[in-house]
C-alpha cells in the first residue's frame, strides 16, 4: 500500500474564518445539533446537559459582549485616527500660516528699515541746505549792513530762513510809512520774493539783474526807487 502524499497547503480550520462571534458559532452549533439528537438520557446526563446549555449559553452571550466591544473600540480608534490625521493637517496649516506671516514681517521690517535710511538722508539733506541758506543769508546780511542805514534798511529774520525788507522813509507826507519785501533761498538754491507791498510790476525785473550782476546794493536802489515812483 503506497504512502499518502502529504499537502504542501494548509487548509485554515473552520473556526478560524470570520468575526470572533462566527467563529463561536462554528464550534458551539454543532455541539449543540449533537446534544439535541441525544436520546433521552438519566437523570444526572439531564443536568450535566443542561449545565452544559447554561455554559454554552452564557459563553455565547459573553463573546457577543467581547465581539460588540471590539467593534466599538475599532470604531473609537478610527475616529481617533482620523482626528489625529485632522489635527496633524490643522498643525501643518498652522506652521505655514507662522512661516508666511515672518516672511511678510521680515519684508516689512526691511521696508521701514530702507524708508527710515531713506528719511535720515532726507534730513541730512536738508539741514545742509538750510545751512547752506544760513550762510547766504549771512553774507547777504554782511553785504547789505554796509549801505542799509543810508537806504534806510531794516532787516528782519523771519522763520525758515526767511528775510523781509522794510524800507523807511520813503512816502515824504508819511515818514512812518513802510514798504518792503520778503525773500528766501528754495531747496535748489534759487532766490525767490513774495509779500512785496505795496505790488511792484518791476521786481521781476530787478531780481533777473540781481542773478546776472550779484550787486545787492543797486539792486536795493532799485526796489527803493521804484518803491518811490509808486507813491
């Protein structure tokens, strides 16, 4: 008689396939089929049995609780998953929402640091400018000291470096009387006159020769003469 040839595949038992309650199911059925197709039997066989029902009975409703509290913990586990993959993915949003608003305060800082450089050199600007118009006022004032008592001068410094002129004597019936002019030096170095009184058609023309010749003192002869044929 020839040997059996032995399966190289293990076929799974029955009670191993499908849930934990299946699987009781597949031992306890068959137990209890058996049972069922007993004769009737002594009375101690009829209590052995029957305790055998009441075990059999109250093992089944025990790995239906077991089986209902694993399906409830693989559901709590899934929504744990779930929440954490959610937290991971608001954590992430998060992190580049940080990113995003340093990258903008970094651009804005170095904005506020160019305009603060920007607005330092402004002012260095200026203020050489306005010393720059200090000194011309200065020696303005020193060439014009010389003949202002004799044209009857007064010289008053005004704020921002302002000049005004105020001529005397001049209205014969009224010695009183003053007229006069203001000036200043502008940002690109030019001279420019406002406020003369009373109104002068002329100045212009008396400013223009005062650029070509630089000579204050004529030029204030000027304006004094034609103060004069105003009247």
């Amino acid at each position: 008689m020839e040997p059996c040839e032995k399966s190289s595949r293990v076929e799974p038992l029955p009670f191993c396939q499908g849930s934990l309650q299946q699987k009781w199911q597949q031992i306890i059925h068959p137990i209890g089929e058996a049972i069922s197709q007993m004769p009737v039997l002594s009375d101690n066989h009829q209590s052995f049995i029957k305790r055998i029902h009441e075990e059999i009975y109250w093992l089944s409703k025990e790995t239906q609780k077991l089986a209902e509290k694993q399906e409830s913990t693989e559901a709590e586990m899934e929504k744990a998953s779930c929440e954490t993959v959610s937290l991971v993915q608001e954590a992430q949003t998060v992190k580049e929402q940080i990113l995003n608003h340093q990258h903008q305060l970094e651009k804005a800082k170095m904005l506020l640091l160019n305009k603060e450089k920007k607005l330092i050199e402004k002012r260095d600007e200026l203020a050489a400018k306005e010393q720059k118009m200090s000194q011309k006022n200065a020696e303005i004032l020193n060439c014009i000291d010389m003949f202002s008592e004799i044209l009857g001068i007064e010289i008053r410094r005004l704020q921002g470096e302002r000049l005004q002129f105020v001529f005397h004597n001049i209205d014969a019936k009224d010695l009183k009387r003053t007229f006069g002019f203001t000036w200043y030096f502008t940002v690109e170095g030019g001279l420019e006159v406002l406020d003369v009184h009373p109104r002068l058609p002329v100045m212009p023309v008396l400013m223009e020769k005062l650029k070509e010749t630089k000579n204050f003192r004529l030029f204030f002869l000027g304006v004094r003469k034609a103060f004069q044929a105003s009247l």
